[in-house]
C-alpha cells in the first residue's frame, strides 16, 4: 500500500514520522518507492501531505493556501499564507556556531544539522513562528505545500532601520533601512524634544534595502 512504509498493513502518523526522519536524515529503513505518493521520483515534503491528506479527510473549514510569504529575520522565519499550509521543507546554510528551535505549533517537526547545512520538516505549520536560530542564515531550498502540491512561497526581509553610522557625526551620518514589501515609506528625523527636523524620504518604495545620508 502506497505510503505504508513501517509495512504494518495500516497507513497513520507512524508512517509519516518515518519519511519526516528520512527527509532529514538522509537514511531510510523502507523502500522509498513507497514513499513516493504523487509519483515524481522524489520523496519530499509533497508526498507527505498527500499521505495525510489521505488518512484525514480534507479541511472544509479553511482553503487550500494559494501563496505563502517566508518573513526572515536574522535570528527566525515567520510564515503567512492566505489559506491551509499541509507542510513546509527547508534547507538553510549557516556559519559553525549553529543552532536552531523548531516552533512547538506544527503536528510533526523534525531537522538534522551536518556541518554547515541544515534540513527541516514541519507538518501543518500554524501561522507565525516557524523557527528561531541562534545566528544568521541563507535558504537554499525550499518547498512549502498545500493539501495536495507546492504553491508559490516569497521570502522577504522584516522591516528594519539599522543604527546610525558614524555616532557621534559631524558633518553627516547615514541609515540603512529594509522594506520588506512595497508601499508608502516615509524616513522622519527628529530631535531629543520631538520636533521635526528634516524628512529623508516620503514616497512610494519597492521591497528592497536603501541607505539615507543626513547632513545634520
């Protein structure tokens, strides 16, 4: 029986625990052929959630997700989605001085860390939190699925101005800010008492990174 890889006769939780442990581990004690529920070749994130799919029946309570945004911050990554994410596959690479905490709200969690790469799984993520890191990292690869298949996934930077540079200044100093999604930006400085002193920028800004120079 297709997904049925511990061969007990039944097709549960017990069956996916041990595609989430390949995935991430590299290492699988089934055939994988087994494991391969939508027939691609691949044993991933997408034959997961057609295994559930087919031990529960379908959500009518919420719409499948049509597109997902990944919100990176230097130490986490937080997901929003307009509808049901069934699971989410990652590969991140980072320095030595590694380590990561899986957010509790997922059904099933799991990552393996080898050298400088890691590989995590999580099944039907809630929305919010999916991780924090002790340090920064790079998303390499990624599949982030619906009930039945991947659906389009945007990673984006949080909104964030960084400290002034030099401080103390004389004559100038500059700012770095990140806009993680286009729109209307406005870049105010004031001084110790509240009062406007001069605006940097106020218009609309594409999702990007841009750096202001004031001449104080």
């Amino acid at each position: 029986t297709m997904g049925d890889v511990n061969g007990d006769g039944d097709v549960n939780v017990l069956d996916i625990v041990q595609i989430v442990g390949y995935i991430v581990e590299g290492e699988a004690a089934f055939d994988t052929t087994c494991a391969d529920a939508n027939g691609d070749g691949e044993v991933n994130v997408l034959d997961i959630v057609v295994i559930v799919n087919n031990i529960v029946s379908p959500r009518l309570d919420i719409e499948d997700a049509t597109s997902a945004k990944l919100i990176k911050s230097k130490n986490g990554l937080k997901l929003e989605a307009d509808g049901y994410v069934g699971g989410v596959q990652m590969t991140l690479k980072h320095g030595d001085d590694f380590s990561i905490k899986l957010s509790e709200n997922s059904w099933i969690s799991d990552y393996n860390t080898h050298d400088n790469q890691t590989i995590l799984v999580l099944i039907e993520p809630a929305e919010g939190n999916l991780f924090t890191t002790s340090s920064d990292f790079e998303i390499v690869d990624m599949i982030v699925a619906n009930s039945h298949d991947a659906v389009t996934a945007m990673i984006i930077r949080e909104f964030a101005v960084s400290s002034a540079y030099p401080n103390p200044f004389n004559p100038s100093t500059t700012v770095e800010l990140t806009v993680p999604e286009a729109g209307h930006v406005s870049v105010i400085v004031y001084n110790i008492t509240g009062q406007l002193i001069t605006k940097l920028a106020d218009s609309y800004m594409d999702a990007n990174q841009y750096q202001f120079t004031w001449q104080g």
